[in-house]
C-alpha cells in the first residue's frame, strides 16, 4: 500500500506488499522489499536496497550522499538487509570509492538519531543504542551491542557478541566476545551475559576467557601473546577467530584495564 501523499519516483522498484505512509520521498534508483514500512516524513534516496521485513521509523533518512570530501558523486550503494528495524531520524549514508556501498545486515536495530557513514559495514543482529555515531569505513560484526551515546573512529573494527558501554569514545578495534567499558576504555572481561542468552555454555565461556588472560593479563606484548595462544590453547573456530581479529588489527586494541 503507498500513501497517495507519500512522492515516489515511477522508476523506484517496491515491493507490492510494502507500506509507504504519507510524506515520504522515495527517489528513482530505489529498491524496496516485500512488507517493508516505510513511515511518515522518511526520505529514502538513489542508491538504496532496502530487503525484506524493514521498519524504517519517521525522518529516517537512507542513501544521503557521504559526507566525505572524495565523494564526487560516483554510483554507489547502501544495502539494509531482511528483518532489520530503524529507528527515528537514523541517518544511514552511501559508499564512496572506499568501498562503494555501506552495509547493514539482517536483523539490525539502528536506533533514534544513530548515524552509520559511509563505507560501514555492519553484520546481522547488530545493536546501535540511540545517538550512536559510525564514522567512515567502521566494521561492526554479528551480534555487536554499542551503547548509546558512543562515538566509533573512522576505520575502527567491533568484533563479534561484542557489548561496548554507553558514552564511549572508541578508536581501536574491540576484539570478539569482550566487553569494552570505563574511561580510557579498555578490556572489561567477555560479555559472558551476552554469549549465555546466544547459546554458549559455561565451558566455552571459559575457554575464551583463558585466551583473553594471556592477551590482555598475562604482562606479554601482543605479538608473544599471540604466539602463546597458539601453543598453550586448543584449537577451536573461536580461538581461530580471536587471533584472526588480533593479528589483522590495523588501529590496534583497547588495552587491558590497569
């Protein structure tokens, strides 16, 4: 159903099922899936793919232009996956030649006045609080949780079942399954609360823990710590995904808490 009040472009492609409610702009190069609502005053312009399932809150704005000086106006992208919910006066703007799209998974809850620049590229089941702010080229993979408030340097990586508190200023990668808290901020142990309702038993909890000891308790600089783990602990696909995150670093880690 489109409201007969709403401005939509006769070239943008939506789904018979969507809902558009009145007063919004959908310009041309526009995709839009089957039973996504878009409400009042939102405004989705050209490069949008938005899938299946979206709610997507009043003046919400999609597919600005960066705001990035290299922009030049090139064809580029955001896509917003199946089931994902965003919330009032989000902004979410498109890629550049960094990577020429920005991506929000699956399942996403981006909430009031967040902002995910361009280049993001953020995972299924991610949670942005309200007035959580992304900078360019920030990565936030599944099942992340960043509180409200919290400011991410450009080119920062959030890893996996990450929980990082509210007000932070972040600018160094958060590895997965930590928790990132106080002021400077650093590592406050794993997000064991988080991992508990995803499934992971005591055992497993643990075991990452025992790996998180010797990279941020154990005195070693990273690089022995790394060597470490590889020696002291078994192999799993969670150990494996720690140290890929670690050795792959480019900003570097939050620090241990002293």
């Amino acid at each position: 159903m489109k409201s007969p009040l709403a401005n939509i472009h006769p070239k943008a492609k939506i789904a018979e099922s969507a809902i558009i409610d009145p007063f919004v702009s959908i310009y041309e190069d526009v995709v839009i899936g089957e039973r996504t609502h878009v409400q009042a005053n939102v405004v989705i312009m050209n490069g949008a793919r938005i899938g299946n399932d979206v709610k997507i809150f009043p003046g919400a704005v999609i597919s600005a232009d960066p705001q990035d000086l290299k922009y030049k106006g090139e064809k580029t992208t955001v896509e917003i996956g199946d089931g994902t919910i965003i919330r009032e006066f989000a902004t979410v703007n498109k890629g550049t030649v960094a990577k020429m799209r920005t991506i929000v998974g699956n399942k996403c809850l981006i909430m009031a006045y967040s902002h995910v620049a361009h280049d993001c590229i953020l995972g299924n089941n991610v949670i942005l609080a309200n007035a959580v702010q992304l900078a360019g080229e920030v990565e936030v993979d599944d099942f992340a949780i960043i509180g409200g408030g919290t400011l991410v340097h450009q080119f920062t990586k959030i890893g996996e079942h990450v929980m990082a508190q509210g007000g932070l200023l972040l600018a160094k990668d958060v590895p997965p399954f930590v928790k990132a808290a106080r002021e400077p901020v650093s590592y406050a142990g794993l997000n064991s609360i988080g991992l508990r309702r995803r499934g992971f038993s005591n055992e497993k909890i643990n075991y990452i823990q025992d790996i998180y000891r010797i990279i941020f308790n154990s005195g070693l600089n990273y690089k022995d710590a790394i060597k470490k783990v590889e020696i002291d602990i078994e192999e799993s696909a969670e150990k494996t995904l720690i140290l890929n995150f670690v050795k792959k670093s480019k900003r570097g880690l939050i620090t241990s808490y002293t």
